[in-house]
C-alpha cells in the first residue's frame, strides 16, 4: 500500500484548518542538513494540500510528482491550484540582504548565478531550480550566469529571475518565482 494512500486519507478524518511551516532553512540532500538553502521565511496555510502543493513547487517539483498531494486533492482535503492562491507577504523589505553562507553543492550551484543583493526566498528558489536540472542533467558549463537580486533593477542584461531582472532580455516574473517555474522557464530560455 505505500504510505501515500494513508497519509491522504490521515486528511479526511483529522482535518488541518491552519498549518504553520519552518521554511526559514532547507536542505537539498536532507533533513539533518549539510547543503542549507536558506529561504527566511515560514509559512501559513488554511489548506494542508495547497500547503504541500505550494512546498513542491517551492523546491523545484510538481505537485503531481507527490502521489499523496493528488490523491488528498481527490478526496476533497483540499486544492492544489497554487496560481489561484491568496499569497500575502509580510515584512518583505525586512528581508536579510547579507551574502548567504552556502556549502557544498549549494556553492557549486550557485556558480552559475551573478546574485547582487537577492533575497534568501528569491536566491533560495533559484538553488533548488539549479539542483533538480542538475538532476536532470541539464547544467553545463559555458551558460550565462543566471542574474538574481535588487542589484540587478533598472538594468539590461542577457537573463535573469525574479521581477529585479523585469528590464533584462529574457526575464521571469515574480517575487520570488516558484522554483517550478523556473525550472521550466531555464529550460525553454537558458539551457
């Protein structure tokens, strides 16, 4: 039976109307660290799929990938359409503007970035973007450096994440753009 199907319908019966998650640190091998993504932010939800969903898609993965996730959203637990979300963000210019502390692959992944001045959800999301094409097999070397952060606002340039990079050539919206999306939007632009 695996363990999707139960934690599906664990959902049905011990219902969650409000879910607060850690998502100040993660990592992109496991829980007990060793490559941290640091993304400062948690996060609070009414809808315990559209939380996970939201998560997925924060870290590269598409809801659909999680057979639980979809078998919830069957079940009536709740809704996977994360683009009809009511995101609300607190304290944005709070935000620590400071150089990450990056280890492991997370430093070799982010070789591939000119960062100036990104917030950790934005640079967050672009590391675990990074990580899953590397995954996929997809990263080489000889790609243009991927721009990312307030740094880069007002100025022109080849490619670059996140609305900061709004004036460059090619650019992807949001702040921050789920990792999701720009997997798919570094796929069809960059690689």
């Amino acid at each position: 039976m695996g363990l999707h199907k139960p934690i599906a319908h664990l959902n049905t019966i011990a219902r969650n109307d409000f879910i607060l998650a850690d998502n100040i640190c993660g990592d992109l091998d496991f829980e007990e660290g060793g490559n941290p993504v640091v993304m400062n932010r948690i996060l609070a939800f009414r809808d315990p799929v559209l939380c996970d969903s939201f998560v997925c898609e924060s870290m590269g993965y598409s809801p659909e990938e999680v057979e639980y996730i979809t078998r919830a959203a069957q079940l009536g637990v709740g809704s996977t359409d994360t683009a009809s979300a009511n995101v609300v963000y607190l304290n944005e210019d709070l935000s620590d503007k400071s150089r990450f502390h990056m280890t492991g692959r997370v430093k070799k992944l982010a070789s591939y970035t000119d960062s100036r001045d990104a917030c950790s959800a934005c640079f967050g999301s672009l590391i675990y973007a990074l990580d899953r094409l590397q995954d996929r097999g997809e990263l080489k070397k000889g790609l243009p450096p991927l721009a990312i952060g307030q740094g880069h606002k007002g100025k022109k340039g080849e490619i670059g994440v996140g609305r900061c990079t709004a004036c460059f050539a090619k650019s992807l919206k949001g702040c921050p753009p789920k990792a999701l999306d720009m997997v798919e939007f570094l796929e069809n632009e960059w690689i």
